[in-house]
C-alpha cells in the first residue's frame, strides 16, 4: 500500500501587521500582558474586503502546487479546514475549487477549529492509502480578524488570534530512505465532548440553549427564524467566540504530550528521534510546557506564534511551510505535527520527510 508524502508545501500571511500596541486603540490591554501570557508580539489581520479565507487559501494552494511539480488542473480533491468560512455554508472547498478553476473534484470541508488541519491531512492520507486519488489539496485557512469582539469585553480572546493560511499537496509514494518508509506514517485523532462550551462560538446555531447552562437569549419568546440567529444575540454581543482559558489550558497541557507519544510509540520511537515538533499554534506557553514535558531541545520544536498569533487551522501548515522554507525540514527527517482546541478534539501525525 502507498503511503502520502507531501508534495509541495505553501503559505500565506496578509500583509497588514498588527502588533500588540496597535491593540490599545480598542481595547484595555497591553504589550506586557500579551506576550507574557502567550508569547505573542504581533499577527497578521486580512484586508476587510479583498481578502477571505478562500482567497488567502487560494495563495497558499498556488505556492503549495507549484512546488509539487503539478498544476491546479492535476489535483483530485480538495479538503478545506477553517472555523471562519467565507460563507456559513457552502464550504471554503467549492469556492476555492471554483477560484482556482480545477475540474469538478470533489470538495469536503473540515470543521475542527485548531486540529482541523491535521484532522483534513488524516483523512487525505486515506483517500491517498487506498489509491483513490494522486493529488489532494490539503489547505487550512482563517480570518479572524472578521469575527472577535474588540472591546474590552473581548480582549482574553481577541488578542490571540490571527489571520492566515497554509496548504500541502499529498501524493502517493513507495520510497524509503535508509530503509526506513517516507511519507505519513500514521495519524492520531481523538475527541471528547464534555466541554465542547468551554471553548465554542454558540451563534448562529441551532442549539436554542440546550447545551447551556446559562441561557443565552430568551428562545421562548423567538419568533420562527429568529431562533439561528437574532437581533437579542447581536446585542448581547453572543456572536462571538466564547474560552473559558485556564479550562483550555489544563486540557491541552494533558492531551498534547499523550498524542505526540502515541504517535511515537506506535511505531517504537523516542522522543529523540524527532527532528522537529510542529504544535499547532495556540499559545507559547502551552507549546513551552508540553517541550518541558517531553524533554524536547529548543531546536526540535518550531514555534511562530510570536509574529502571526494563533491561526487555528492554518497554524500548523504554516509553521510547517515556514520550518521547511528555513531549511530545518530535510529528505528523511522525523515530524511530528500536534494540535489540540475546540471540542475538545485533539491529533497528531508522524511523518518522515
Ligand atoms: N489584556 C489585559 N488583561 C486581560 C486580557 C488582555 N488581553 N485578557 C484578560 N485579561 C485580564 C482578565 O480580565 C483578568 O483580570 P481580573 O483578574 O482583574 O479579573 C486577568 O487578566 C486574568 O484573566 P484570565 O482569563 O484568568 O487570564 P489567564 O491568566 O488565564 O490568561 C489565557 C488567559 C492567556 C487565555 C490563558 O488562560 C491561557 O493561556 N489559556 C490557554 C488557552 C489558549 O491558549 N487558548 C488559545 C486558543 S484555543 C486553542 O488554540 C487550543
């Protein structure tokens, strides 16, 4: 059976930086605070109108095919992870297929917040196992910038977050190095439910309060088609992204360091045998804890989170892109990619490049 390497890899930042300060003219926070309890000092928001999930996508696919050696007219399939689509439905997939004029592939949306990319490149390294396709786009992609609460009210959310995204191309290969296979070895994932409130965006949905201990608007009152989403929920301001941060950090703390063991001793492998950890992204303080954990030097893990903020599902393709465009990814390496969010859902994969 093949297994799936990745082909080309690519990015893209927007190119507006918005640094810790620049905050101050909306909010009550500072330059201290941020980077002291996530390491950020700046992150990237897109332009308000020209660009999109899809098009900041769109970027980081080109540089991701060119380098594959292949044109967008080659890939097979798309799949598409962002919790910030252009449109509440259909997907960033199809618009992206149509904006980058690709014959009539398939297109499937992945919506697991931050482990949504490696969650897409698991699903991708089936399709690839099983010979059904030759060339999958794999792209993760947000724009944060369009959907925080500003104010004050917002700043334990707003200030981690970023805009951005990142793709691979996936291919099939038979190739091993020095005897050992090349390619994605296996992929880990993992979910519970519990707390899916503790780090969750209510609005619009159909819940109507269910899984709420507090009740967020009066659903009893709502007229038809106000219960999705309704002018009481603009005005309360529960149109946002909602994180209850030491419950989050508790969590992953836990489930980062268990997922990138797994996927290790799955195969009989140390900790030492890494070259290089990918986390995703989502607070330097976490990533610092789980290399702590593990015993990892500074130079087998690769963090970014200090210029582009937490991107979610795009953290971990652009860590990857930027790490392998510094030239400390080469043929034959061990990488592990990790992430951890929203769910909670959490997975890891482990490849040999
Ligand atoms: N600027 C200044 N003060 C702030 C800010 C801000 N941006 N945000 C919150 N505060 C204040 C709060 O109002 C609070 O003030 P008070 O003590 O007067 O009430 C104080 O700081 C502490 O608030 P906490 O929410 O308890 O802040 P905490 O120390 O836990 O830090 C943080 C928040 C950084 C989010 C932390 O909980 C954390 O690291 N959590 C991990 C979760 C995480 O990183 N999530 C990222 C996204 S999810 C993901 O990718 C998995």
């Amino acid at each position: 059976m093949p297994r799936s390497k990745v082909a080309g890899i690519g990015m893209y930042v927007p190119k507006n930086v918005v640094n810790n300060n620049d905050l101050l003219k909306y909010m009550d926070t500072s330059d201290e605070w941020i980077q002291e309890r996530t390491g950020i000092r700046e992150r990237r928001y897109a332009h308000r109108t020209e660009e999109t999930t899809t098009t900041m996508g769109v970027e980081a696919s080109k540089i991701a095919i060119e380098r594959a050696g292949i044109t967008a007219q080659d890939i097979d399939f798309i799949i598409f992870a962002t919790l910030s689509p252009d449109y509440y439905f259909p997907g960033c997939g199809v618009l992206l297929q149509r904006a980058m004029k690709m014959k009539e592939i398939g297109a499937l949306d992945v919506r697991n917040q931050c482990s949504g990319f490696v969650y897409a490149l698991s699903v991708a390294d089936q399709f690839i196992k099983t010979g059904m396709y030759k060339n999958i786009l794999v792209v993760g992609s947000e724009k944060h910038s369009f959907g925080l609460d500003f104010s004050t009210r917002g700043r334990n959310v707003s200030v981690i977050f970023g805009d951005g995204a990142g793709a691979v191309v996936l291919q099939p290969t038979e190739q091993s190095r020095d005897g050992k296979e090349q390619g994605i070895l296996s992929t880990h994932l993992h979910s519970d439910g519990e707390s899916a409130e503790i780090l969750a965006m209510y609005n619009p949905g159909t819940h109507a309060n269910h899984w709420l201990e507090q009740p967020l608007a009066d659903f009893e009152e709502a007229e038809i088609g106000e219960m999705f989403f309704s002018h009481a929920m603009i005005d309360k301001a529960q149109v946002f992204p909602n994180m209850d941060g030491p419950a989050v950090f508790k969590k992953a703390i836990v489930k980062f360091p268990e997922v990138i063991m797994e996927a290790l001793d799955t195969h009989g492998l140390q900790t030492s045998d890494l070259k290089l950890l990918i986390p995703h992204q989502a607070n330097l303080r976490i990533s610092q804890f789980v290399q702590q954990k593990l015993k990892l030097r500074d130079d087998q893990v690769h963090n970014n989170i200090q210029k582009f903020g937490n991107t979610t599902a795009a953290s971990v393709p652009i860590a990857l892109c930027e790490a392998w465009e510094e030239g400390k990814i080469k043929d034959g390496d061990l990488v592990c990619l990790a992430a951890f969010g929203s769910g909670f859902t959490w997975a890891s994969a482990i490849l040999r490049w």
